[in-house]
C-alpha cells in the first residue's frame, strides 16, 4: 500500500492550535501562583496497579502476555467523551465510528463497518455480544458514564482468554462497586442536536450488602442534516440497574447484576437513507457471581449470567403499485400471476436472542515465581425470528475450556502461556498464546508474544436470511450464507516495549504487531432470476476474504507537573488484503482502505485550581473507505472542556462545558453523517448522605 501524502487543510491549523495550548499549559503549571495539586497517576490509576483481562490473572501491564490499555474514569471525563465512540477514541489502533448518530461501530484492525463483529466486549465479565447481529448493541448497554470504574482493553487477539468473539481484540468495562460510592447523585445534560439527559444515583448499605440503583433518560436527534435523506436517526433509550455485593464473611463475596434498557431509534444501510426503519431495542440481564478465598494461594469463582434482547422493527414503503409505478390493477410478482394491491412492509417484525452462561474458574499460585487459571463454561444461546433465520426457533449449545499459567523462573524473564478450548458448531476450536517478557530493569520491559484464534460463525451469521412476504404467503427468499460456513483464523506476533521514567513522568508503550487472517466471513456477488422483490445479484456470505495487518502502536502518558496530565497514541496499520468478490464471473478486489493508515489523538488537561481545569482533545485519522459505509476524507477534530467544582450548601456540585469538533465539519462513516461543532452543558450534584 502506497502512502499517500497529507493535504494541507484547516486540520493542520488544529494541531498546531493544541501543541500551542500544550505549551501554555505546561508554562502555567510552573509559574501559576496557586500550587493546589491535582490527581497524581497514583490517584487516578492506583486502585488498578493491575490488569487481568489480558491471562484473568492479576498482572502488571509490563508482566501481560499482550498490548494493554486502561482507561480511567478520570480520563473519560477530562475527554469531555458523551457516548462510547468518544471514549474509545482514546484506545490507539480503535476504529470507533457512527453509521448513525446513536448506532456505533466500534472495531480494532478489523476493516470498520457497519456492524463490526470481531471485539469481545464485556460489563464486569459478562460479554455483551450479541447473535442477533452478531456485534454490540452499544445503545442497549444501559450504563451511565458516572458508574464505570475503569475499562480494560487487549490490543490483539484475546481468543486464548476470551473464546472467539475475543478474534482482534478484548474490551471489559468495570463498574464501580457500590461500596465506592454512598448517598445520591443528579446529572443532567443539555445541548446541541436536541441533546437531553439525566441520570439518577443511589448507593447505599443494608447490613452485610452494599447496593447502587441507577435510572437514566436520554433523547437526542441525532445528525442534524440526515433527516433531508429520509428518516431522522434521533434517539430516545432509558434505563435502571442495580448492582449489589454481599459480604456474609471475610472468605465469600457475592455480586448481584440485574437491569433493563430500551432504546429507540433508526436501522439501516449506512449508504442508503431513505430505507432506514424505527426500530426498538430491549435489552434485560441478571448477573450472579461468588467468589470465595479459600487461603492466600488459592481462590473459587463462579458466574452465571442472563442476557435478553428484542429487536422489533418496520416501516410502511406505501403501496405496491406506487413503488413499482403500475396500475394498481396490474400488479405481475411473477409472469401471468396478477395480486391485489397492497402496503410494503420492511424490517422485522420481532428480533429475540437469548443467552445463558455459566462459567468456574479456580486460581491457585503454586510459588512467588508461578501463578495458574484455569476453567470452563458452558453457554446456550437462542434466536428467535422468522424473518432472519431459517427456522422460527435457533438454539446453540457451546462448550469452552481455558488453562493460562504465569511463570518467572528468573527476576528478568516472565513466561505466559496459555490456550481456549471451545466445542462449537464448526467443530473443536483451539487458540493458544505464548509470550516472553524480559525486564531489562524494573522499568522497562521488553515482550514478543505469539498468538492464534479461532472464531467459529455466530448463529445468524450462519442461518441468515430475507423473506418477502405477499397477503402472509412467501413469494421470495433470499439466503444470505452458504450452507456450511467454516472458522475464521487469526495468526499473530508482536513486539512490545513497556518503559516508565518516574523522574521525568513519562510512561510509554510500545508495540510492532502482524496479524494474518485466513478464511474470513465476507460477501461476494452471485447472479440470481430477477423478480419484483429481487434484484439480479444478491449477496452471500462465506469464507472469501484473506488479509494481513502490519503496524505499529504508541501510547505515551506524560506528567510535567502535579496538575498536567498528557496522553498521546498514534497508530500505523498497514492492510494486504484480498476478497473473492464474484465466483462466475470471477472478481476478487480489496478492502485496503477499509481502516485508517495513519490515527491518533492528544488528551492536554490541567488544573488551573483546586476546583477549576480545562483540557483538550485532538483526534486525526487519514481517508477511510468504510465497508457498508461511504468513502470519507481524512480529518481532525478538535474536543474541549472546562470543569468547576463548587459546594451548595453540604452538597458537592460539578459543572462542565464541553466543546466537540471546534473547527471544521467532517463525516463520518457515511457522507450524510456530518459532524458539525457541538456544545453542551453537564451539570451533577451529590446530596449528602
């Protein structure tokens, strides 16, 4: 792949504009007159000195068997982030993106698209991949920003951990536990595009048990000029969850998860506006995990969870006679065979998945030099729909195994090793990973790892289908899949560097990574007998697609000061690619654009008081041709927020401004996705016990 030169625009303009406020900051941290200290890295980051998502051991990040970042709460709000493509815009090698202004795409190497189906994304443990499309319904998640903890993601793949949707990547959103925090909050959020929201907070404890019950609203109208193409893509999605710990001894902790969201808004191609249709998404779960320390080696957990969502979805396209432009007397779906006039219906009348999982774990430390995990899980999963799969009723049993070891057999030199065992439809899958850490001193490590997954197709990915339906009689089907879909694979090496300066403050990772991908899910063109409901081709899935990823990522944490805080990433990737895109004749093209070459980002915050700071966010990203979406240019955009904290009364009370795209428009994903500069105003009170 050639490197295409950068045009000289107002993104230019930008960069410079955040590297001058760098400075500005960085000069008025050493001469501002009141020295009132802001978060230190060991406030925001200590209470998570340690990862586990990357083995399910509690490492270091310099210890990991792969590329990890950790995003803060702290900095979720330095950001000014307001939905979860703002926040993994933080993650270098993300591709976090909007079909639509309240549908997200969220992918890592993974040729972005519309419904990204390669990322393991997980809340407290539970995954929250869904088989109806066979991605995360992010607006489904029904978690407020104030609840989040911390979120760990592993940059490659994580199948040896996390079983095959973990194919590029892994992502576990952990919320506060409700010990955390006690009493009530309020926020509210108003701004542009017709932005209102509010969150309601209450923690507590009754006895031995610790509980927080959040309610949130949220309405939007989403992308101020997509209505001109159709239907707008607005918003309206509530929520309620109720997290609580139980603590009946000193060995024993018992978490209970429950919740509900809906969400209303638009579904469709990206690329074709005016057949978008409403749709309704109602998501419910229950959450049951014990863990019990049985000594200072040894541990137990056991986690059974419940997901449900329903999708329900249509729109009226008028009359048949008026879209085929016929007398309604003379409506021909097949030669010589006349129908009644009649309304065309498009979408889904009802869309039902649902999944129960049960999964043990046993830990147990052998020495000071070798940790072990090991465990297995069980899950059955249910799609329910007579419109999307071939059968009213789909149900899937599978069966996962997973061992991980961590062993140092000398100071420098960490081994991880580990593999995941899953029994699927396509048979027995094996995703083993093995790497090396060595410590050239204690602060800074040098890594390779090595890695293979296997992801077997999800259950609509297999049976998908459209039917087209006259007066309740199928006049038309057309199956989107070849009959026997096979496994994907994912081979994968990289080379890691983990260097902290503690008497400079500067923290920098690291890694060079290649990946290659054999037999991957894609669509390729087959020539079909046209018919009224039909066109001459249709799109099936199968194993057609091979691609190689090469790149290299960088994430660097800078404190000059007490109150300055700096977070750079950048990342390179590099695609080959190839796809069968018609077997008769035969095509086959590329998907090289499909992901930005060249992206990044700068987070500046600073404190300027003890109750007063502002920061900044700049994003760059270089020309996408997105799958399922529309070419876009390349961009920068431009974030900003201020923050005062101030009491009322006994109450603590926050205020922030937060400014998104301060300079020139751009789209993303699709042409009529344009982002224009927002405001809006977020405002919090915590009410005193």
């Amino acid at each position: 792949m050639s490197l295409r030169p950068l045009k000289p625009c107002a993104a230019y303009r930008s960069l410079e504009t955040a590297l001058g406020l760098v400075g500005c900051l960085l000069v008025s941290s050493s001469v501002s007159a009141n020295p009132e200290p802001m978060l230190t890295e060991a406030d925001l980051l200590g209470n998570i000195a340690t990862i586990s998502i990357a083995s399910r051991l509690e490492q270091t990040p310099a210890q990991a068997p792969a590329s990890v970042t950790i995003i803060d709460r702290e900095m979720i709000r330095a950001s000014g982030a307001l939905n979860w493509v703002d926040v993994f815009r933080l993650v270098p090698g993300f591709q976090a993106y909007a079909p639509n202004a309240n549908r997200y795409g969220i992918s890592y190497h993974g040729q972005g698209r519309e419904l990204p189906n390669h990322l393991e994304v997980m809340v407290d443990g539970r995954s929250v991949y869904d088989p109806i499309q066979s991605t995360v319904i992010w607006g489904a998640l029904g978690i407020d920003f104030d609840d989040i903890d911390h979120i760990e993601v592993v940059r490659g793949s994580s199948a040896a951990a996390h079983g095959s949707n973990a194919f590029v990547g892994a992502v576990n959103i952990i919320t506060r536990k409700p010990i955390q925090d006690q009493g009530t909050r309020l926020k509210a959020i108003v701004g542009e595009d017709g932005t209102r929201e509010t969150t309601l907070r209450h923690s507590a404890q009754i006895g031995a048990a610790d509980y927080r019950l959040s309610l949130g609203h949220r309405r939007d109208d989403g992308f101020p000029d997509f209505d001109a193409f159709g239907p707008d893509d607005g918003e309206e999605a509530w929520h309620i969850n109720l997290r609580s710990t139980y603590t009946p001894s000193l060995s024993d902790t018992l978490d209970i998860d429950v919740g509900f969201s809906r969400q209303d808004t638009e579904f469709g191609d990206a690329d074709r506006t005016e057949e978008y249709i409403p749709i309704r998404y109602d998501s419910q779960y229950q959450r049951l995990a014990w863990q019990r320390l049985i000594s200072d080696k040894s541990s137990l957990q056991l986690q059974f969870y419940r997901n449900h969502l329903q999708a329900d979805g249509s729109r009226n396209f008028g009359l048949l006679s008026q879209i085929l432009n016929v007398p309604p007397e003379s409506i021909v779906v097949f030669p010589g065979i006349l129908i009644p006039d009649q309304s065309i219906i498009q979408g889904f009348d009802s869309l039902e998945s649902e999944r129960y999982d049960l999964e043990g774990s046993y830990r147990y430390r052998f020495s000071d030099h070798f940790n072990s995990i090991w465990g297995f899980g069980a899950r059955h999963e249910t799609v329910d729909s007579a419109t999307f799969t071939s059968s009213k009723s789909i149900d899937e049993q599978t069966w996962r195994f997973f061992a991980h070891g961590q062993w140092s057999p000398l100071d420098q030199w960490t081994v991880n090793a580990g593999a995941m065992v899953e029994k699927t439809r396509v048979g027995t899958l094996l995703s083993p990973r093995v790497s090396l850490n060595y410590a050239l001193t204690p602060d800074h490590t040098l890594r390779v790892s090595l890695a293979q997954g296997r992801r077997g197709p999800s259950i609509s990915e297999t049976n998908e289908r459209n039917l087209f339906a006259l007066n309740g009689g199928i006049v038309a089907e057309d199956i989107r899949r070849t009959e026997a879909l096979d496994e994907e694979q994912i081979s994968s090496i990289e080379l890691g560097y983990v260097g902290h300066f503690p008497e400079l403050g500067l923290s920098i990772d690291i890694n060079l990574f290649r990946e290659e991908i054999r037999d991957g899910l894609d669509d390729y063109r087959e020539v079909i007998p046209p018919t009224a409901f039909l066109d001459a081709e249709r799109l099936v899935r199968d194993n057609v697609a091979d691609w190689n990823t090469t790149g290299a990522e960088l994430q660097l944490t800078y404190r000059p000061g007490s109150r300055t805080f700096i977070r750079l990433h950048y990342a390179y990737a590099d695609i080959d690619s190839t796809r069968i895109d018609s077997f008769n004749p035969w095509v086959t093209k590329d998907f090289d654009e499909g992901t930005p070459q060249h992206s990044g980002g700068l987070l500046v915050n600073h404190q300027l008081t003890q109750n007063f700071d502002l920061g900044f966010f700049a994003q760059y990203q270089t020309d996408v041709d997105w799958r399922n979406g529309n070419f876009t240019e390349q961009f920068t955009r431009f974030d900003a927020q201020a923050t005062y904290r101030f009491q009322v009364g006994t109450s603590e009370a926050t205020l922030q401004l937060v400014g998104q795209n301060l300079f020139d428009d751009y789209s993303e994903f699709n042409e009529e996705n344009l982002f224009e500069t927002k405001v809006f105003l977020r405002a919090q009170i915590e009410l005193p016990d």
